[in-house]
C-alpha cells in the first residue's frame, strides 16, 4: 500500500482527530519541581541566570509548595543552599538534622501532607570546596569515605518526612550505603531516587549559581559522566537497580533522549529525566528576546522527554505548565 491509497494526513485534519491518535501525553501528574532553600524569614532571591527561579527561606517555601499542590503537582525536591559559613571541607551541614532540608521537609509535611517531598543527597551544596564529596590529600574525591556521610544525610532527611530520597553525587556505591543506613534507621518504605546516569555537563551552570556549588577546582569529570557514553549509562542503571533503586533518572534530559529511550527500553523500571538549570536558560533566555513561544517550546521540549520513555520529568517548568494544562 502506498500513495494514494496511505495518506497519513487523513488523521491530522482536525484537532479531534489529532487528539484521537496521539501517542504521548504531558500531565501534571509527571512533574517534579526544584526548590532551593535559603536561611531567613521571608526571603526571596531571585536567580540570575534562572528568571523565573527564586531560593526561597522555609516560609516561603511551604507557601510555593500549597500553591504547586494546589495546581495537582505531585512532587517536589529540595536543595538547601546553606550560608558559607555553615560550609567547611567536610560538608557537615549535609547531616544536620536541623538544617536547611530537614526543617524545609518538616514544614511542607505539615502544611501539604499530600505533596511529595523528595530530598536531593549531595554534599557540593555543603563543601567549602563545591565537591560532591570528602577530598583526599591530592585532591580527589574520596568514593568510600564519602558513602558515610551520604548515607548520614539520606537517614536525617527521611527522618524528618522526606518521602524519597536523591542522590546526586554520582559516587559509586551510594545507593546501597543509603539503603542499608535507611533500613537499618527502621525507615525501609523510604524509596530511593537514583540519579542514575549523571552526565558531567555545562548544562547545569545556571544551578550552579543557584545552589552556590560551584566547585572551587577542577570539574566533576572524574565522577559524573562523559557526556560520549551510552552503554556506561545501562551499566550504571544495571548497578543502582541492583543496590536498590526504585526510580532511576537520566540528567540533562534533552541532549541525552536516547539515553532515557535506552534505559527504559532495557529496564523498564520508573524512569525519571531532569531538565536542568542550563536548558531552562536557553529557552527563557531565547524566549525574552522574542525569538520562540515559550509556552510552546516548553512544551514541545517536555513532551520529547516523555516520548523518548521518561516517567517523569524534573522542571523548572513545573508550575508554568500545571498553569498551561489546566488552561488547556
Ligand atoms: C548536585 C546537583 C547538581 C544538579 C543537581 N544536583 C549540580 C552538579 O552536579 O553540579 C544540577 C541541576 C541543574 O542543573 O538543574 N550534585
């Protein structure tokens, strides 16, 4: 059968018919919105290279969090931007259990019981340094020594109410350590959100800027990613699912669709993608000079993730498009 008894267009001629034959749909129930938290009370900066984006104190934080309840987003994840003079080498503050995140965590729960609150594991927020983790004497992250104070950090976040917990260091081993700590702490019903295939990649300069963790030296090369590989990421996938992950991410999301496409197709587990600082940027910077509709862009950006097989999908999009769905 071929032209001109095929005429594909036959099913696109209205929007009815269009809505009847599509394949991938973006809901609201698929978002997950970053939130960065500040110390003080009512406070509100904005975030340069993010317009749109604001670290915000406890206060505020739980007021944005009824509001993107409110508009049915499902899930949240926080990143605590702790003063620098709470940072020091070995990133203690990342397991204060009155820190930034656990009292941001308990006050969302008690707010929005219903909202799902996810809590970023790292250490480069907490470090003087801006390493996701300790350093040794020549300057390397240490892998194994870091996997305690992960796990520290994974156990005081579920404590306070975290409903999952989301290690983003990219050290090898994590998963498990967290885990184990987890269900030793009686908290085993606490999932873990692995950010599985971590790319080493520019696309997260603007968070860099929004979460203060720049790293002081170097780059994140001899942890995350290089951006070449694509089997490294099944493998990677293959060893947090076998540590005990329970979602599994892919970051960035848009220059790596084939990978989300990979480990979905390999796995079939839930599969997250992060739309990160640097292509929120690129798409309000180009938005602002009028060059593309944003609405449409993100969108258009956002539906690419789902339809290359993510689950989910990290944005600071969120609330714009629970607006923009609701409007239909
Ligand atoms: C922390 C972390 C980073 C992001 C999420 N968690 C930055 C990094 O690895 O340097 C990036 C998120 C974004 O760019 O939106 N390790």
């Amino acid at each position: 059968m071929s032209f001109p008894i095929e005429r594909p267009r036959r099913l696109r001629r209205t929007e009815t018919w269009r809505r009847m034959v599509r394949e991938t749909t973006l809901a609201v129930d698929d978002l997950i919105v970053p939130l960065f938290v500040v110390p003080g009370r009512e406070t509100q900066h904005a975030v340069g290279s993010m317009p749109g984006v604001f670290q915000m104190s406890v206060d505020r934080i739980v007021r944005e969090c009824e509001e993107l309840h409110g508009l049915g987003i499902p899930a949240v994840i926080l990143f605590g931007v702790p003063s620098d003079e709470a940072k020091n080498p070995q990133g203690t503050e990342a397991y204060n259990p009155d820190g930034l995140v656990p009292q941001a965590v308990r006050a969302i729960k008690a707010a929005v019981p219903d909202l799902l609150v996810w809590a970023d594991v790292c250490m480069c927020e907490y470090t003087s340094h801006g390493h996701c983790g300790l350093l040794t004497d020549s300057g390397e992250v240490d892998n194994d020594a870091t996997l305690e104070l992960l796990a520290r950090a994974a156990v005081v976040y579920a404590r306070a109410g975290a409903d999952a917990v989301a290690p983003s260091d990219m050290m090898d081993g994590r998963v498990e350590a967290i885990r184990d700590a987890l269900d030793e702490a009686g908290l085993p019903h606490v999932p873990i959100v692995s950010y599985a295939a971590k790319y080493a990649s520019a696309f997260y300069g603007p968070f860099r800027e929004a979460a203060h963790s720049a790293p002081a030296f170097g780059d994140r090369k001899a942890y995350q990613m290089d951006p070449a590989n694509a089997l490294e990421a099944l493998r990677e996938v293959e060893l947090d699912l076998q540590e005990g992950a329970d979602i599994v991410m892919v970051k960035p999301a848009g220059p790596y669709l084939d990978v989300i496409r990979r480990v979905k197709d390999t796995f079939g587990v839930p599969t997250a993608a992060y739309q990160v600082s640097g292509e929120y940027a690129l798409i309000k910077a180009a938005a602002r000079q009028g060059w593309v509709d944003e609405r449409r862009i993100v969108m258009e950006s956002l539906l690419g993730i789902k339809r290359a097989g993510a689950d989910m999908i990290l944005t600071y999009f969120g609330k714009d498009v629970a607006r923009w769905l609701r409007e239909g």
